[in-house]
C-alpha cells in the first residue's frame, strides 16, 4: 500500500473529511492506471476530485462526470438505507423498512 487513489466530494484542500473511498496500490503504474480511469459507477455523481498520493507523487484532478448541484433522489436513499437494514437484519430487515 505505498500509493492511494482517493474519491472526494470536495476539493482535498478543504479538509472537510468527505473522501467517499480509496483504493491502495502496491504500483505506481497500478495507481495511475486507476487514478486515470473514469470513476466507479457508485461514486461518480458523489465525487468531484480524485486524488492520487504516495511517495513523491501528488496530484489531484476533476471528476468531469461530477454534476455539481445534481438533486436528491429519494429512491436512492430509500434503497440504502433498505439494504443497511437488511444487513443487520437479514431479507426481514428489508422488508420490514419497505412495510
């Protein structure tokens, strides 16, 4: 885990501790590889900057995919928090949030 690949909402800079995820790699090769890729389907409407760190290396890019004011949509949410139960609670948490 030398170099990090890491999904922002805001600019890093900011410090406002709202990196949605990061992925480690052993390469810089890897890294770049990733960091270069478009961002993953799940967090590309969360994030705005993509962030790469390690040793000697710094670089931080626009997610171009980012819609700045995109609005909340319920059914995602509704979804979420639906599997967050049945996680803890199995099919039957699931359909107890959904009634």
């Amino acid at each position: 885990m030398l170099f990090e690949v890491n999904f922002w909402a805001s600019h890093p800079s900011e410090e406002n501790d709202d990196c949605s995820c990061g992925i480690d790699c052993n390469s810089l090769e890897d890294a770049k590889a990733c960091y270069d890729s478009p961002v993953p389907p799940l967090y590309v409407n969360s994030t705005a900057f993509v962030e790469l760190k390690g040793p000697g290396v710094y670089e931080v890019r626009a997610n171009p995919s980012h819609i700045a004011d995109m609005p909340d949509n319920d059914d995602d949410w509704r979804r979420e928090c639906a599997m967050q139960s049945a996680m803890c609670n199995g099919c039957a948490g699931w359909n107890d949030y959904y009634g």
